[in-house]
C-alpha cells in the first residue's frame, strides 16, 4: 500500500485547498451555498481522491483516482475563471491561484503518465 502523505502532489494539493478556502471568505455571502461550496469541495477532491487511490492495490485502480483528483483540478480552475468572470477575483488573484493549480495539474499529469506505463 502506497503512503500517499510521501507524494509531493499530495502535499501541493493539500496546501491549496486551504488557500481555497481563505480565498473563498472574502467572496459574497449569498454564494455560500453556491460558487463557495462548489470551489471547496472541487478543491478538496483533488488531495483526497489521491489518497484514496493511495488505499488501492493495483496501479490501475490508483490511476484512476489519479485521473479524478486532476479532473476535479481543472473543475477548480474552471470554477476560479468563472469567479474571475463575475467579479469575485481580481485577474492578479486569479493568475496566482491558477499558477498554482497547474502546477498541479502537470503533477498529476506526469503521474498518471507514469502508473499508465508512459
């Protein structure tokens, strides 16, 4: 069984969702149930759904929460344009957040590359 605390995507993944999160306090209260709640727990896949492929024993059945985790990546930077798009974040904001969520996004693209034999 793999550690998934020793993957450095995991870490990444874990650090920004709590960056998610603090940037989501500041945005509108009437989105709690909406844009709020969807970023949050979009972001929460990420990490979770990599040690959760973590718990699997084949390569294959890891790779597939691998594949999840960097959908739920692009459903946050969806989300975050979106954000941008209605004024709830500055383009600097933005680029930022996006910056680190590609980084990311090409970890866990390497990853899967590499449990697919690539």
């Amino acid at each position: 069984m793999r550690n998934f605390r020793e993957y450095d995507v995991w870490k990444r993944g874990i650090a920004f969702t709590g960056g998610i999160y603090i940037l989501t306090r500041d945005l509108p209260d009437h989105e709690k149930f909406g844009i709020i709640s969807q970023i949050r727990r979009a972001s929460v896949s990420i990490p979770s759904n990599i040690a959760e492929g973590c718990s699997r024993h084949s390569e294959k059945d890891f790779a597939r929460f691998v594949e999840i985790a960097l959908g739920s990546a692009f459903e946050t930077e969806t989300l975050l344009i979106i954000c941008h798009e209605v004024g709830y974040l500055k383009q600097e904001e933005l680029n930022k957040v996006v910056a680190d969520l590609q980084v990311i996004q090409r970890s866990l693209n390497s990853l899967y590359g590499k449990l697919q034999g690539r």
